[in-house]
C-alpha cells in the first residue's frame, strides 16, 4: 500500500491542523457565497473546494469534521442550502472526503482526486435515479456538476502542486 499524501510526509503539528481547518472554514463560507451571487453554485459546487484542497494537508478527522460542519454551518448562517438538502450535502461530503483520504493512499493525489468527484457525482446520481426520487432526475443530470469537477479538480491538483514542491 502506498502512503504518498502530503500529512503524512509533512507532520502537521495540531496547531497547523487548526489553522488549516480554520481556514477551510473561511472557504467554506466565502466560496458558497461568492458562486451562489454570481449565480453559478449548483453547477461549480463550492463547498467541496475547501474538503479537496485540505484533503491532503489534514487528518481524517478535521476533513470529515469539515465535511460535516460546513454544509449545516451555511444552512443555518445564510438558509443556503436550505435545511433538508443541507443534510444531503453532508452525506456527500463526507463520502468526497473519505474517498479522497482513502484513494489518495493508493494512488497518486491529482488521479485520487479526479476519481473521488467522478465516484461521488456518479454515487449521487444513482442514488436520486434509482432509490429516492426517479421522476427529477434527468439522464444528462449527471453531466450538469461536470463544471464543478472539473474546477475542483483543477484547483486541487494545482494546490498540491504548489505544497509538494517544497517536500
């Protein structure tokens, strides 16, 4: 098994730990509001942004207490996403950042990342088309978070880069 994520080549120490779940949170406020004014929110999924760029800086255990917070935190602050979506994007979080923590120890950072969101987005869509509610979801629904992959797997990919290079 291969163990090639930056927390456990860099050691964070708690208080670095901190101050990166600290800041993930700031993400995970500002980034939200900024997409959803602008009107590109559903389709750019900002809330998973902090969970991929931290996925690799963190323990498991502040990504998924991230993962967990973030989605109610917004609902309650700013009624975005309202309250029984909001425990759906929980859901969601936490299996991106489960997946991340997970693959990204078999396989390397920028390919655990692009394969978290496909498998997530996929597991999403399957799950609304077969088991909750088939008569919403359309067969090119899956296509309409495809921006958002894209985007956070960009930027992630890019992050780690930039904090790779100095190992």
């Amino acid at each position: 098994m291969r163990d090639n994520t930056l927390v456990q080549k860099i050691k964070l120490s708690l208080s670095d730990s901190l101050i990166f779940s600290a800041l993930g949170v700031a993400l995970g406020i500002t980034f939200p509001q900024l997409f959803h004014n602008i009107g590109l929110g559903a389709a750019f999924l900002p809330l998973f942004l902090p969970i991929v760029l931290l996925s690799f800086l963190v323990p498991y255990f502040y990504l998924i207490t991230l993962a967990m917070v973030l989605p109610l935190l917004n609902s309650i602050v700013f009624g975005m996403p309202p309250f029984p979506i909001s425990l759906f994007l929980v859901a969601e979080l936490l299996l991106t950042a489960s997946l991340l923590y997970f693959l990204q120890k078999r396989l390397p950072t920028p390919v655990s990342i692009v394969l978290s969101l496909l498998i997530e987005r996929t597991a999403l869509y399957l799950f609304f088309s077969y088991v909750f509610c088939p008569q919403w979801t359309t067969p090119y629904a899956p296509l309409m978070s495809y921006p958002g992959v894209i985007l956070n797997s960009a930027l992630g990919i890019l992050f780690w880069k930039v904090f790779s290079k100095d190992q």
